[in-house]
C-alpha cells in the first residue's frame, strides 16, 4: 500500500515536470539599450539619459513599469512617471536619466534595470555598466534670481552658492549663465571663480546687462553652468523668470506672408507705441544663401555660430506722429536656387555625355622619308557603340607604302585624294583599336604637308549618331 501511494506521488511530480513553462512567464520582456557603449563614463552630479528598447514576449496588453536596482534607486530622476502600457508582442522604448548623487566614489557600478508587469511581479532585467568617476568636488547648493518679474530695461541679478565638499582646493572653475528663450541661448556671460578651499562655501550676486536681449515681454530661462578645469559642463540648474513689458514703452509688430513655389514675401511693420523716440532694431534668420534673400531697404547680414541672421534698425517717432512706424519688405528667391540646380545638373549631364563619346587620335613616325600613321580610337563609354564607321582621307600629295593593318571597307576617289572608309560594327565599351599605314611624300614641301582629321562614328544606346574627330597631322 506504501509502495502504491509513493508510486501515484512520483507520477504526479513527474507530470508537473512536464508542464511546459511559458517563456514569457519567465522573461515577459527582451531588453536592449539604443547607441550605447560597453562601459559608459559618467561624473558624479551629472545626469546621463540612457533608451531602452522593450520588446513584449507577452500575448496581453499590460501595464508595465521600471524598477531600478536598490541600490542605485537614489540614482533616477525624482518625480518622473516609470510605468506605461504596451500591447501583446509590442515595442516602447523608455529613457531612463541616472545621476550619481555626490559622494558616489570612483569605481564601477552595474545598476540593475527592471521591466516589470505592474502588481504581478513578473520582470526582465538588463544591467548597465558604468564607470563613476568622482571628480566633481563643489555642489551647487543653490542658483536663484533675486527677482522673479523684471522690467524689460532693467538689469537682472542673480544669486549663487557653491560648496566645495572635495578633499582638494577648487581653482580655475568658472560659472557661466544663459539667458534663454523657446530652448534658444540668446546670450550667455562667464565669470571666473575665486579658488575655493576644501569645505568653504562661495556665494556671489551678479548683475546681467541683458538688456539688449530682450526683443519681447514673456517667459524666459536663466541657466546656471558649473564649468570645471577641463572646460566640461558639471553641474546645471535653471530658474524661469519674467520679462515685463517697459513701462509706457511698446511698440506694434506685424507681418504678413505671401508664400509660393518659386519666391516667398515678407512684409514686417513696425508701429511706436511709445510717447518718446524708439529705437527697434528687427531681425530675422537667412536659411542657406543670402543671396537668395533680396530687401528692399539696406540691411546688414551677420554670422554668429555659424547662424546667419539680418538686422535692421529704424528710429521710429513718437506714437501718432509722422515717421511712428517703419516697414522691411525682402524676397526669398526660390528660383534661383533651382535655376542653379538645373544649370548644375545640366553641366553635369553634358559632362557625362563629353566623356561617354568615342576618342580617335592620329599620330605618325618617320623612317627616311616614309611615315607611318596610326589611327588609334577607343570606345569610352560604359555601353557598346554600333555601327562604327572609321573615316579617313590620304590626301594626292602622299602616296601610300604598303597596305593598311585593318582592310578599308571601300576607297572612294576623290578630287584631291582617296577617302578610305572601314565598317568597324560594334565596339564594346572600353575596346580600342589602332589602324597603321605608311604614306610618302610625292614632292618636298618645305613648309611640310598636312594630312586632314580622321573621324569615328557610331550610334550610342540612346539610339543617337556620336562623330567625334581628330586633329590633323603635319608631316615634314
């Protein structure tokens, strides 16, 4: 009866065994990281955003979330969604920003990356490996505006405090600060920072002459760059700040656009809404040729990063006078950007052509007073040439010294000599040939005598006759 019940207990161990485990139960994702390294160096502070591809095993849709390993969890951005929804057998990327938090010490880390199916449990993982280096010795405790709100003509104050929490002294580090707007750096200022002892702490306030930078009220971005010895961004911060409009000081834009295939017009108005004088200054980008561009009123083209923009400045009178607004009318020129292409793609053509046809040269030697002439053409094209003719004329003044290397087709008297023709056929592409004869001299000229060009023909694969001709040849 034992023996019995150990026997059933063995069958149904074995049939569990046999169960097939679903490869999606045991990984539900495959993982792999986008344009990445084998091992990736990273300071201690900065931030580097890493894309991992997610491929789903599973036959569901799930909700789907990302775990970091524990010990690295301080490591991720604080506050950004980690879960998201991705269909049966589907593909998401995620892009995960790590940041080694100061004291990280320099070595090796492979923080683990979980794929999880949210509240269930089942995960795949994939390591990254990178190298923290801790070079970053100060911490920029704090990057602020001493206003939140300021008038457009009115200089902006900032605040900064940096800690210096190495083990060395700081030197030779520099702070820059970037006044930005729509994601675009209108202008940026640097200061060079006093050497920093281990464990002080530096505070500064600057003032910013960011005046001329303004061009409109609105939202705009202040960044705060901690640029160490080697000239590398360490750390950044940012602080939103807002521009109001001068006071009693405004002025009206507006611009109107015609667009088109062939050109493109622009009209900009500018109107003084000011009691006093306004000075405006406008501009505008140029996209690849300035010469394109055509205005109607001078303006100056500058190049600044590699960006190319025109400026113009009018001085408008007080509002509701005479001279309160001025205007910039300028015309892109389509056309002539594709007159050059076609003007290129036509020289390039005729080029391809030039090259494609037939070459024939005529050279001689000289033994005593026989020459012997060779006609040598070619085939240059990539294609055969068919119906090739070769023509040449011996002119009466010459008689001709033994045969010809190729038999002539025909000979044809003319009034003054023999016009010799051979019927070549076909020539492959790149095949050449060299027809020899000897000539003599029936008098002395003393001015030498010149025998007249030799010519090929044939008919090319676009079913067009080629004739091209050599130079002719003295003979003395």
């Amino acid at each position: 009866m034992v023996v019995k019940k150990i026997l059933i207990v063995l069958v149904l161990f074995l049939l569990f065994l046999s169960v097939p485990v679903s490869a999606a139960d045991s990984n539900p994702f495959e993982l792999s990281f986008e344009n990445i390294k084998t091992t990736n160096i990273i300071y201690v502070g900065n931030a580097l955003q890493y894309t991992i591809n997610i491929k789903s095993n599973l036959n569901e849709s799930v909700n789907a979330e990302i775990v970091l390993s524990m010990n690295h969890k301080d490591w991720a951005t604080a506050g950004k969604k980690t879960d998201f929804n991705i269909d049966s057998f589907g593909n998401t990327s995620y892009s995960i920003e790590l940041t080694p938090p100061l004291g990280t010490s320099t070595d090796n880390y492979n923080p683990i990356i979980y794929v999880c199916v949210k509240n269930v449990g089942q995960c795949s993982s994939i390591i990254l490996r990178l190298h923290v280096v801790d070079r970053l010795q100060l911490k920029l405790d704090a990057f602020e505006s001493v206003l939140d709100t300021y008038e457009a003509d009115e200089n902006i104050s900032i605040m900064f405090t940096l800690n210096n929490q190495g083990k060395s002294n700081i030197i030779n580090y520099k702070f820059k600060v970037n006044f930005v707007k729509d994601d675009v750096v209108l202008v940026s200022e640097l200061f060079d920072l006093d050497p920093i002892d281990r464990g002080d702490i530096l505070r500064r306030i600057e003032e910013l002459d960011l005046i001329q930078s303004i061009t409109e009220p609105g939202l705009y971005v202040l960044e705060g760059i901690l640029i160490g010895d080697a000239g590398d961004t360490l750390i950044k911060k940012s602080v939103n700040i807002t521009i109001k409009p001068p006071r009693d000081s405004s002025f009206e834009k507006s611009v109107s656009t015609q667009p088109g295939i062939f050109k493109k017009s622009v009209t900009t108005t500018l109107k003084n809404e000011e009691r006093l004088i306004n000075n405006i200054t406008l501009t505008g980008p140029i996209y690849g040729f300035e010469q394109l561009y055509s205005f109607d009123s001078p303006v100056e083209i500058l190049i600044e990063a590699n960006n190319k923009y025109f400026t113009y400045s009018c001085e408008l009178n007080p509002r509701d006078t005479p001279g309160d607004s001025c205007t910039l009318s300028y015309t892109v020129n389509y056309w002539k950007l594709y007159l050059l292409l076609v003007l290129l793609t036509s020289v390039l053509f005729l080029l391809y052509v030039y090259l494609e046809l037939p070459n024939i040269t005529k050279k001689h030697t000289k033994h005593d007073d026989v020459h012997s002439i060779q006609v040598h053409f070619k085939n240059n094209s990539m294609k055969s040439l068919t119906s090739v003719k070769i023509k040449e004329f011996i002119p009466s003044s010459v008689m001709l010294i033994g045969t010809f290397s190729i038999k002539p087709s025909s000979h044809k008297k003319k009034e003054n000599g023999t016009e010799i023709i051979w019927n070549i056929g076909n020539l492959d592409s790149k095949d050449e040939r060299v027809i020899t004869y000897s000539v003599k001299p029936r008098l002395e000229v003393d001015e030498g005598i010149v025998l007249p060009p030799a010519e090929i023909s044939g008919i090319n694969y676009r079913k067009k006759k080629d004739l091209v001709k050599s130079g002719t040849l003295h003979l003395k």
